[in-house]
C-alpha cells in the first residue's frame, strides 16, 4: 500500500509568506525536478492532484505538498522513491530551473490559455490582486502582533520551568536513542517544512500524515507559548552529529528557530508536539497490533514549578485569549484575500482549455509509471 504524506512547504507567518521550497529535492538528489508556471485558476492544483491521487493509486509514495493560500490547493508533489518532483514556481514561491535540462525542466500553462482574452480582463485581474496583497499585508500584521504576545507567553512560562531538568531530559533520550551509533565524519542533512499551516480556513494540521513509517513516536505536550527550541535542537544535534538525515517541521510564529516535530526516517523515530493548535491523542498514533508503533508520552508541564503556574494561571489564560484574537483576525484577513485571488482565478478559468491539461495529466502518469526508481 502506497504511504501518502501532506506538509505545507511554505507557510503565512509574521514575517510574511515564508518559504522552505528549496528543501523539497536538493539539485543532487533529485532525478528530475518539473516547474510549473502559470497564473491563478490554470489548473495547476487540479493537474497536481489528479498526478498524485493516480500514481498512489499504482502504488507509489507521494508527498502532497499544500498551498497556505488554500489548504485544498496543491503546490507540488514529490514521488519520493523515485526521486521526482512537480513544484508550482509561480509567485508568491518564484521557483525557476537551476540545473535545466540536467536536472531541471518548465511546464507552461500559459499554452493552453487564450491570452487575448484574458488581457481583455486586464484591470478586473490587476484590482483584484492589488486587494488580495492589502489583505495579506494585514494578515501578517496580525500575526506579527500574534507573535509578540506569543513571547509573553513564553517568557511566563520560562521563569517557571526548570531548564536543568529539560536538559538531563534530552540528555537522557539521546543516551536511550543514539547510544548505538558513533559520530559521523559526514554530517546528516536536514530538511524543513511546516506541519500545520496558518490559512483562510483556520490553523490546518498535517502532521498525523508524516508518521506513517515511525515506529518510535515521542509525543510531547508542550504548554502554548512555551518554548522548547533549545530541547528539540539538543535532539536535532545529536542525530545530525551521528550522520543521520532528519526532517524538521517549524512552527510558522517563528518559521527560522522552533521545531515543532522532527523525524529520524532512517530510525523510524518522531519527535511530535502538541498543544491546542495541533491536538494529538496517543490512541491516534496507534496502530494495529500486527504493525505496532511505540509511544512515549512527555509532558513539559512536568518540568514547571506547580506554584509558578498556580500565581500566573490569570496572566497566561488573559494572553491566550489574547493570542488566539489575533490569530482569528489573520485567518479573518487571509479569508478575505482569498475571497479576492477566487474572484481573479475565475477571470483565467474561463479562458483555459482544459481539455489539454487533463490530456496532460494522462500522459504525465504514464510516463512515470515507466521510470524505474
């Protein structure tokens, strides 16, 4: 049975659309990477889903990567044995061949649109971008303030956590899990995404999907705002140092510095956390009893004084509610924004000729079903 897997390889933050495209299949990895270029509502998303849902259909393991603009909408697939990736290289995540021919090749949707007509549209489509940028500028204001009652919340519950027993804590996995291997002369690789993204139809979480091949899943209840970048960095340390690939994915209200998940694929190993915006269970992760997985339940409220949290409860539950307002009126304002992208979408969908993208989408299956891996 085919392993499907679902991120978000390019997230809304408070720093604006944040990209981790470059991670997806490095220049010497891949066999062949496929840009797609092409404006909104050329069928891009729907020639994406309809290649992947047809090769997991014929056995192949897919990642499906999602667009943060629309959770429904695709922005790349990766066939990940065979090394093969179809990537959207249009704006907002600008992708163009870096090795082409060699590793690199263009599909042009612009083929298969009437462009005279479409100019026809010209100041209808300009407008409505120009609001759809109005909109997202406000939705990254939002999460900018988001971010700094974020830190609020992190520097309550930091004074309260005891950091010396956080520390004998990664120590003492890291003795657990790597004891076998020795440093590595070469350094593992690691690659970065997202999880769980912020988007028009809330705060939309993946990370069930990514942990279909663990075997070993530590599951950590983390307290919201509370930070755990120095634990989960300790653990990325010890793994890379021992030669081992990782891949992390990063929380998008600080999309450069806190993991929130990491997996070890060549351990069958997971690092998850969760909190109220990407809630687990361990009756979720289970599976059944002829394949079953591991699960070590941490929780980081453990390690905070019970006082501590008592004094503060009032502050914290005020800077919640504070947090998640503003997190509400950034997806309110991406909401909007997609409201004005559909509307330009619908000016091109009209004047495509989809006949010859579906026609594509059969081809393109075909020939990869013939590509050995």
């Amino acid at each position: 049975m085919a392993i499907t897997r679902h991120y978000f390889p390019g997230n809304n933050t408070p720093e604006g659309f944040f990209s981790y495209y470059e991670y997806i299949l490095g220049q010497r990895e891949a066999k062949k990477i496929i840009c797609i270029k092409g404006g909104p509502g050329t069928g891009k998303s729907t020639f994406l889903k309809r290649v992947g849902s047809k090769l997991s259909e014929n056995g192949e393991n897919m990642d499906f990567l999602h667009c943060s603009a629309d959770e429904h909408s695709l922005d790349g697939i990766v066939l990940t044995d065979k090394k093969i990736a179809f990537i959207d290289g249009t704006s907002p995540h600008m992708i163009d061949p870096i090795t082409p021919g060699a590793v690199d090749s263009i599909i042009n949707f612009g083929e298969f649109w009437n462009e005279r007509r479409i100019a026809e549209n010209k100041e209808d489509i300009l407008s409505g971008n120009e609001e759809c940028s109005r909109w997202y500028r406000l939705a990254y204001n939002y999460l900018a303030a988001a971010k700094c009652v974020c830190g609020n919340l992190s520097a309550v519950h930091e004074e309260g956590i005891e950091i010396s027993e956080i520390y004998k804590l990664a120590a003492d996995i890291i003795a657990r899990e790597y004891k076998k291997y020795d440093i590595s002369i070469k350094a593992g690789s690691v690659k970065r995404f997202f999880a769980t993204g912020i988007t028009p139809g809330g705060t939309v979480s993946y990370v069930k999907s990514l942990l279909g091949r663990m075997k070993r899943i530590y599951l950590i209840n983390v307290p919201e705002g509370c930070g755990n970048t120095t634990f989960m960095n300790i653990l990325l340390d010890g793994a890379v140092y021992r030669g081992f690939d990782t891949e992390c994915f990063y929380c998008p209200m600080d999309p450069a510095r806190k993991i929130e998940h990491m997996l070890i694929p060549e351990l069958g190993l997971a690092f998850v956390t969760t909190n109220k915006w990407h809630d687990l269970e361990p009756w979720e992760l289970s599976e059944d009893e002829d394949d079953a997985r591991e699960i070590i339940m941490i929780d980081i409220s453990d390690y905070q004084s019970v006082y501590f949290a008592e004094k503060h409860a009032g502050l914290l539950r005020r800077l919640s509610e504070q947090y998640a307002e503003l997190i509400g009126e950034s997806i309110s304002a991406l909401a909007r924004a997609k409201e004005y992208h559909d509307a330009v979408e619908k000016l091109y969908i009209r004047h495509m000729n989809f006949e010859k993208i579906d026609a594509l989408a059969e081809q393109t299956v075909e020939s990869l079903l013939c590509v050995k891996r």
